[in-house]
C-alpha cells in the first residue's frame, strides 16, 4: 500500500513476499553467453536513466535494454523498465533513481540471464529514501516481469541498492547477488532466489568502512581473481579512520569461498571508485582494474586521474600493480585538473586473442581544434592487454571528433562516463558501448562501437539518445549514465576523499 506524505516524496511498501521455505529449483543448464537477457545466443546491453521522467515524475528512472543480433544491438524489440513495469517492486515516484545501480545474473537457474536493478531513494513504510532492489527475469521474449529483493534492514536513508554486484560467491554454482547501501555492512543473497525475490540465504558482511548518505558502499565489482571457481569481490568505500580531517577513499577484496565472504579475510586495496576485473596478462588469473579520477598524475601532479592494475595470482592480488595515466606511454592527452582519466573502465578481449584488454573513459577530456576550444567532449582510450600487461605503447583514442563518430555533434556530452567492453554480436571479440549522459543538456546517449579485425571501428556503429531508445525527453534522463554494474557518480555522491 502507499500513501502520500506532506513536505516529502510519495512513499512506497516492497512487495510482500510469499511465504513458505524456498523450494529447491531444478538446475537448468548454464547459460552459454553473458547478459543474454532473451536466450538466443547474443549478449544484451541495458542502458541506465537514473533520472528519467515516468508517469510525470523526475527523476524517477528507467532502464532500456537493447538486445544483441549478428549486427549488434538494435532498437528493434527492446525493453523499457522502470517501477511501472509489470510485477516491479514499489511504486513510481519523483527522484527514485531507479537503475542508479544493474548487475545480470542467472539468479534463478534457468538458463536466461536477470537484471537486478536498484532504486536506492525508494521511499518505504520504513522510511524516505529506504531503497528498494528488483530482479527482472530473463525469457525468450527477453527481461519480464519480476520481484523485489527483501531489505534486512530498512530504515530512513538506507539507501538499499546503491551498488550491487552478481557472481557465484560461494562457489555452488549458482549466482548470487551482492548489495551495498549507505551502511558498511554488505548483503549478500545466495543459494537461488525464488519467483518471489525470497533468497535461499541472507549474509551479513560488515568491513570498516564509514557510514552515511554519501558514504557506505559506494560501489561493488565482481570477478574471478584466483582459480578456486569462486566469484572474488572488491568493495569501494571511505575509511573510517580520518585523516586531515577527511575520509578517504578505500577498496577491500573479499575473496569468494564455500560458505560465503568472511569479513575476515578481507584484504585493503589502494583506493578508487570505478572497476573491472579480467586477466590482462594471459596467465589465467583475474586482474583487479581501479580507476580513481581524483589522483595526482603527470609531472604536475594535477588532479588529472589514473588507473592501477594489481594484478592476480593463485592466492588472489599479487601485490604487483601497474599505473597508468596521460602521462604514461603513448596515452594521448596531458594530465590536467578534473579531466578525469579512469572515471570509467571496463575489460574485454578486443582482438581475440585470449587476453583481455582494456578501455578506459576521460569524460572531461576537452579538445582544441584551430582557434576553438571544445570542452568535456570526453574520449575513452582502448589498450592491449599482452603476457606481459597491459601495453601502452600502442592506443586507440576515440571521441565524437573521429570522422565518422555518431553523435559527432555532441560536444560537451562527455563522452566515456561510462564504458562496456563486450561482445554484442556474436563474432567473440567484445565491442565498446560508451554512454554520454550529458549529451543533448543532460539527456544522454549510447553508442556501441563493434570489434573489426582486432580494433574497435566506427563504421556499422549504433547510436541512441533518448526518444530512439523510447524514454521522456522532459528533465535530464542522464541516459546512458550506466552500462550494466555501474555506479551514477552525478546522482549518489562518490567522491574520492570528503
């Protein structure tokens, strides 16, 4: 039930959950390609508006799905989720940002790939701003009708589904899901989730990090490090400890085990906001990649931004690290204050050949072309992962002022505030879908370049805004402000040291 309150938002209940034990669900065969959402062999993308209009109200999100074919994503069939979808947890009201955070999975073992999506300002009985998670189910007419995932514990301000994060953590061959919130304990829900959002289990991992509105987890990246067959996380969030009078930022690696993730064994990593984790080198363990957008880089040291790279071993990140910024190599560009090199990074393997390689976006990247300057065009850099590491001898750099670019007109969009390497059609080797979300004031756009002989290529790109992919055109939609498990930086505050 809801109702509406003076002075604040409309408030909305979870969906009840049905009762009963969680029936044991047969194990349907493992689904053969990642986020394919429909089952017919293609990788799907979903594209995130946190702050699309719906129903009339701003701010209050959608999510649009752009299922893959031989040629790539395409408008043709696809889906527009939000709360005013069918069996969708709570209710559409203003600024809910629903879809601030997504994370595919195969939750309930059918062999079709969900979304979980989170709405951290859904408001509930418990409280403004209590949040809300929804697991849309995969079919073969693509994502559907789904159900809530219960709160533990709700409250004002708790900001449930801030992060999130899917992957086999336990090692049971099922997918789990991993949600964070304004507080510092992570939940983790495992051993299947039922029809009815119900998971077979529910774990508490508290770590040592701050708590609050702009703080608790802040983001959640999920990969295979080790060789153990268990999903490793990493968690993003401000120490509790302060220093100079300010929290700063930290990772923690919690690797996956029977059993669940155990707060004590959870390693301290160098700090950074955005991540991705594939192996870089070949060696067959997982490479953690953080982007911290704020770091001191270049001779200057300016407030340019880099990325690390720790990279993996047989007990989980070996120690060796690699940086990298405008500075480094043959990286284009000159380190300068708040370009943000590294707000975005994603991994894939470009070029087939086994190893994954790596993008990187620089969403405030300007240009100067004669006597004109272009500000915050935004370029993502692609570099090659070899036996060695990553190789930055040799860079694509790609932005709306490449001939051919879609979208060419957009100056300002920002290009690169958000990156996916993935393979949406079919050939295995992973294309790269940008998001802009600032294009056309705040509207947004995506684009997904292909992979064509081992580079990513203008020529047979796909190109969205706003009313191609069927969203309002009213507010700022910010579409294409999230690709899949991503953090909306412009909308749940994640920055580096506060």
């Amino acid at each position: 039930m809801h109702k509406r309150r003076s002075l604040v938002l409309a408030t909305a209940t979870l969906a009840a959950l049905a009762g009963g034990p969680l029936a044991v669900q047969a194990a349907a065969a493992a689904p053969r390609v990642e986020n394919d959402f429909n089952g017919d062999g293609y990788s799907d993308v979903a594209v995130s508006a946190p702050g699309a209009e719906v129903s009339g109200h701003p701010g209050a999100g959608a999510v649009a799905v752009f299922y893959g074919s031989p040629t790539g994503p395409s408008l043709e069939g696809r889906t527009i989720l939000s709360q005013d979808s069918p069996g969708s947890a709570g209710a559409t009201e203003d600024t809910d940002l629903f879809g601030a955070a997504t994370a595919p999975g195969d939750f309930n073992s059918d062999g079709y790939w969900d979304l979980a999506v989170g709405t951290p300002k859904e408001d509930t009985d418990a409280g403004a701003d209590s949040g809300a998670v929804h697991i849309f189910w995969g079919s073969p007419h693509g994502l559907t009708g789904g159900a809530g995932v219960p709160n533990p514990a709700p409250g004002p301000q708790a900001r449930f589904g801030a992060s999130l994060a899917a992957g086999d953590f336990d090692g049971d061959g099922r997918t789990d899901l991993a949600v964070g919130s304004a507080s510092a304990t992570l939940r983790v829900f495992s051993h299947g989730i039922a029809a009815n959002g119900t998971p077979g289990r529910v774990a508490a991992v508290p770590l040592p990090l701050h708590t609050g509105v702009s703080a608790g987890i802040l983001n959640l990246t999920a990969g295979r490090v080790d060789k153990d067959g268990c999903t490793d996380l990493v968690v993003d969030g401000q120490s509790r400890n302060i220093s100079g009078g300010k929290h700063h930022n930290v990772n923690y690696y919690l690797p996956g085990a029977a059993g669940g993730f155990k707060a004590s064994g959870a390693k301290l990593l160098p700090g950074g906001i955005s991540g991705a984790i594939g192996d870089l080198n070949g060696d067959g363990y997982g490479d953690i990649v953080t982007g911290v957008w704020w770091a001191a880089a270049g001779p200057k040291q300016l407030a340019a931004g880099k990325v690390i790279i720790n990279y993996g071993s047989p007990s989980g990140p070996s120690g060796r690290t690699q940086s990298i910024d405008q500075s480094t190599g043959a990286v284009p560009g000159d380190p300068e204050s708040l370009e943000r090199f590294g707000d975005a990074v994603s991994v894939g393997d470009v070029d087939g050949d086994g190893t994954k390689d790596l993008a990187i976006g620089t969403p405030r990247e300007s240009f100067a072309l004669r006597t004109t300057t272009f500000p915050d065009v935004g370029t993502v850099i692609v570099l090659r992962g070899t036996a060695k590491g990553v190789d930055t001898s040799s860079v694509q750099n790609l932005h709306h002022l490449v001939p051919g670019m879609p979208g060419v007109d957009e100056l300002g969009a920002r290009f690169g505030g958000d990156v996916l390497l993935t393979d949406l059609n079919g050939d295995k080797k992973a294309d790269l879908t940008v998001g802009s979300r600032y294009a056309t004031a705040g509207r947004g756009m995506v684009t997904t370049l292909p992979s064509n002989d081992g580079r990513i290529v203008v020529q047979g790109a796909f190109h969205a805004g706003v009313k191609d992919a069927g969203l309002s055109w009213s507010g700022y939609p910010q579409f294409g402000g999230g690709l899949h498990n991503s953090r909306i930086t412009s909308t749940i505050s994640h920055s580096g040291d506060q």
